[in-house]
C-alpha cells in the first residue's frame, strides 16, 4: 500500500531551486550594501526562552499573544521559535558582552515565526534581515539606518516603496498619550471592532496600528502622538527631519505610525508599497532605547530594522525588471567510451582551474547526444562542450552555439581554455 503524503507545515514554503536565484541576488544586494556601511554579522539561535519574547516583544501584543511557537520541551523548558530578530540579538550582546563601552553596528538574516493566517506576504515561517546599532542616541544614526535601507531598493532597483517616519517620543509621554487615546476611544466604544475594544483595554496605542479599513475615520481623528512629545524628541525628530531633507531622501510624517511591538521609542518608520495588497509593508524599524535594559543589562541606546525578504521577492517578481537565473554558461557533452568520460572529467577540472567564475555543467550518466542535447538545451547554457570519441582521438574539443545563429567550432584541447576567456 502506497505510503501517506507528509506534507509541509501550513504557512512554512520550501524555496525551490528556481526561486533561489532571485533570493540570492536580493541578499547578495542587501548584504554588500550593510558591508559598505560597515555593518557586521551576527548569527543567532531560533529557539530562544519564551520569557525573552514576552518580555521583550511585550505580554499584550498579537506577536505574544497569539502568534508565537511556543513549547514545553523534555526538560519542561518554555521555549518560543523566534517571531523576530532582535530580543535574540539583545540577549545575545547583554550575555556575551558585546555592549560593554562599544558602539556596534550588526546584521543578522534567517527565518521568523508566527502563526498567522497565511496569504500572499504572510506566512508562518518567513525571512528578514534586519540590522541593530548600540551605543548611539542621536538622530544621526537613526538617519544612517533609513539611508542605508533607502540604498537597499535603490540597488535593486525598486522605486515604489515609501518612506513614513513617526516618532513616539519618551517612555512618560507615551504614558500621557495612552490615557489621552483612552479617553478618545472610549467614547466611541460601540464603533469598536473586536480587536480594537480588546486593545483599548490592553494597548491603546495599537489600535492605530489596525488593519481594518472601518476604523480608519475614527483613527484619523483620535488625538495624535506627535502633539505630545517631550522636548527633547521633539529635538530628536526634528533634526532626523533636516538630515532626510538634506540627503534627499523623500518621506512622509505619519502621526499614526506605531509600529507592532511595544519596545519603540522616538524614531519609528516603515517602508510601504501598495504593490502587495494589504501586506504592504515591506520594512519596518526604530529606535528602542529601553529593551536592553529590559532585558537584563545596562541602559544602552539602540536602533534597528528588519525587512520581509518574502515581500521584497514578491516585489522583484511582480517589476519588470530582470529576473536573475543561475543558468550554467556551459554544458558539457560526454559521449562515448569509459575514456572520453575520463578525459572529459578531467578536462572539465581543468576548466574550473583556469576559470573559476564559469559555470560548467558536465552531462553525467550514460545518455544519447540526442537526449544529452535536449539536457543542454533545457539547462539554459548559451554554449555546449562536446567531447566523443573522434575528439577523443585528435585531442579536440566542438563548441556549439544553443541561443545563437553562430557556426559550430572545432578546437584543439589545448586551445580550449584561451577561446573561453575570449567570450563576453
Ligand atoms: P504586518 O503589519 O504586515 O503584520 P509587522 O508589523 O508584524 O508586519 P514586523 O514585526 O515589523 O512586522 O516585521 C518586519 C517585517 O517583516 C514586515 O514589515 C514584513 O515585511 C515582514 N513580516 C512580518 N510578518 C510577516 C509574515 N507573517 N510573513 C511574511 N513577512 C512578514
Ligand atoms: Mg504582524
């Protein structure tokens, strides 16, 4: 009796070969430019204590409360699959001392969880990078992180995200601004959905945040978070104002802006694109200048950012841009006795000596030309090698053109190598 399917987990993609180029080339792109701007890697756990995330992400946010993969495991340990990146990042630089007198400027790629509904930019295992700096307090910084992520779309040549900044000012006027939302919301409770009304309960501030188009007008009126700032964020925000205008990179101040976890202050912003519904946002960042005490360590100013790479594919694939294959650029044809493929093995390694950047695929497994051919051609290669027995004999090597019009050529071996370097 055939055996049943094992399917993968709802939510959880498998990335097939014919994505990865496109995932490659995104990472490569992002990861040369936080290079550039001298950002190191950090790799972290995907498992952490359950207790980081709760005190971190905060115990009444959707992330805690009803998206995380949390277990007991054989030692009765609680423990969470990471929804984000930085409560691990944090726990990491407090426990291995990576922000005692140091500024740090760090990056990290991998996968998330959240148990969402899933759709089209939503899933339940997906992909950021995302970058932290500690040690810095000026809205300088703050400004480096947008330019950088600015950089990012620029290189790959996206132009229709937009950039909206926000600030929530200091833990006390956030306090101030909560019971004034209270109040305002309070009033309107009937016109409340169920997440909001369990919001003005729990976290006020999040109802801004809502997805929900029928709370949209009562949002829009509710007092605003910007009229409330202290002093000195109002300094804060104002001066990473001047440093956007001054690099030119366009923004929009959006009062509503409060981001899905608790740990922000001052300096909010996202990256929005109306190409993918309403999963739109594509980056997402701040400064959180309160967790790594929270956490357990000292006071230390932080900001940070994580971007959706799934959303960002999604993106690329939907532009008319290019799409980046991995096709070889040769394949290679053996046909003929146990010594053509000895000499074409070791010919192909001599290939790869001289020509490390050549993508060469040797035809293994006894076949046709016929059907070594159609290989070829369905690999994608521009060029086909071939070496049968009458090569074999003279020491040649037949180049074949497969996307152009070009006439076949015969080589000696040994010319082989020089006639590869010369092709564009
Ligand atoms: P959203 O409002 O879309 O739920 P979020 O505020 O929960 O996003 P963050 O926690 O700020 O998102 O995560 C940063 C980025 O990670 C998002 O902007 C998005 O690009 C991506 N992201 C978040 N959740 C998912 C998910 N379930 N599937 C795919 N990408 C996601
Ligand atoms: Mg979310």
């Amino acid at each position: 009796m055939a055996k049943k399917l094992i399917s993968s987990v709802r939510g959880m993609n498998d990335i097939l070969p014919e994505q990865t180029p496109i995932w490659q080339h995104v990472e490569a792109i992002i990861k040369k430019v936080l290079d550039s701007y001298g950002y190191q890697e950090i790799r972290l756990p995907i498992l952490e204590a359950t207790e980081l995330f709760s005190r971190s992400i905060g115990e009444v946010t959707d992330i805690v409360e009803k998206e995380m993969f949390s277990f007991t495991d054989r030692n009765g340990d609680n423990l969470s699959l990471r929804p984000e990146g930085t409560a691990g990042c944090v726990r990491a630089g407090i426990q291995r001392g990576l922000f005692h007198n140091q500024i740090q400027r760090l990056w990290y790629i991998g996968q998330m969880f959240r148990h969402e509904r899933p759709q089209q930019g939503r899933y339940r295992q997906f992909h950021q990078i995302g970058a932290e700096v500690y040690g810095l307090d000026g809205p300088d910084i703050d400004a480096e992180i947008i330019l950088m992520t600015a950089r990012f779309w620029q290189q790959l040549g996206l132009d229709s995200l937009e950039l909206q900044i926000n600030s929530l000012g200091s833990t006390e006027a956030r306090i101030a601004y909560r019971q004034k939302l209270i109040d305002y919301f309070s009033d309107y409770q009937e016109q409340l959905d169920d997440d909001s009304q369990r919001r003005l309960r729990t976290n006020p501030l999040r109802i801004l945040d809502s997805k929900n188009p029928q709370m949209l007008p009562l949002i829009k009126t509710a007092p605003q978070l910007l009229d409330c700032l202290d002093t000195e964020s109002q300094e804060h925000f104002a001066q990473l104002r001047e440093l956007l205008d001054e690099t030119g990179v366009k923004y929009q101040v959006n009062p509503c802006l409060v981001r899905g976890l608790d740990y922000y202050n001052r300096t909010v912003f996202e990256w929005i694109t109306n190409d993918l519904g309403t999963q739109g946002t594509i980056c997402a960042g701040g400064r959180y200048d309160s967790l790594v005490e929270q956490i357990g360590g000292k006071t230390i100013q932080a900001v940070g950012f994580a971007l959706g790479l799934e959303r960002l594919v999604l993106m690329l694939l939907q532009s008319e841009l290019p799409k980046p294959n991995n096709a070889p650029d040769a394949y290679f044809i053996i046909a003929g006795n146990e010594q053509v493929t000895k000499q074409g093995l070791h010919l192909a390694e001599l290939l790869r000596d001289a020509l490390p950047n050549l993508r060469l695929l040797v035809n293994c497994g006894k076949s046709s030309f016929k059907s070594q051919f159609k290989r070829a051609d369905k690999s994608g290669a521009s060029l086909a090698l071939i070496l049968a027995e009458d090569e074999l004999i003279n020491q040649k090597i037949t180049l074949k053109y497969l996307r152009e019009k070009r006439p076949q050529v015969i080589l000696e071996q040994s010319e082989l190598i020089n006639y590869l370097k010369n092709l564009d």
